[in-house]
C-alpha cells in the first residue's frame, strides 16, 4: 500500500524462556502467579489431618522454572514448607521424588509438588 510503517514485534510470555531474552514482559504476571503457588502449600497444611496429604500444582512454564521455583519461596527457616519442585530444566528422577514426598508427608504431614504444566 506504500505506507512508510515499520513494526517492532516486542515477545511476551509469562514463561521467560524466550532465546536471547532477559525478561519477557509477560513476566510481570509472575508474582501473583507465584503468590498463587506458595499459597497452594498453606491450603494443603490447614487441611491435610483429614484431607489431602499430596498436592500436585501444574503452573504455566514452556521450558522454564521460573514458576515452580516461586513455590518455594514462602519456605523459610521460620516457616517451612515441605515442597518438591519439578523443574524442567533438570531431567526427572522417579525414584529421588517418590523418596523425597514420602519423607515429607511423614515429617509434616503433608507435601506440595510444585511443576510445570507438561
């Protein structure tokens, strides 16, 4: 049409695993998503006696852990969570996770396992 526009495409995800980027503007959803994700491990500990004693959350994250790792940020020396991250980045072992929950639910009676949505 001989219009003189140029376009600047600018990615987003909230997945930050976009090559030769740093931050993806989509990744200032991440803390609230990850508010979401801590919060998940509280609601298991308040209901875990009578109820649930695993709880799987699957978060957004294509190749990336950025997510599942804001998981365990609400454990501290204070206040710890038992929570078993699954990052994509490091290949899965059955046995190491099965091992680790176990532990966990027999601690503290319960366990958060906190991965991306595969």
């Amino acid at each position: 049409m001989g219009y003189p526009i140029k376009a600047v495409h600018v990615p987003k995800t909230v997945d930050n695993d976009l090559p030769i980027t740093d931050n993806c503007p989509g990744l200032a959803r991440w803390p609230s998503t990850s508010r979401v994700d801590a919060r998940g491990s509280f609601d298991v500990a308040s209901m875990c006696k009578t109820s649930t004693k695993v709880f799987i959350l699957e978060v957004m994250g294509r190749h990336a852990g950025w997510i599942a790792a804001a998981g365990g940020l609400a454990s501290t020396k204070d206040c710890e969570i038992p929570i078993v991250i699954l990052f994509p980045e490091i290949s899965f072992d059955k046995d190491k996770f099965l091992a680790k929950v176990d532990a966990n639910v027999k601690k503290f009676g319960y366990c958060t396992v906190s991965c991306r949505k595969a």
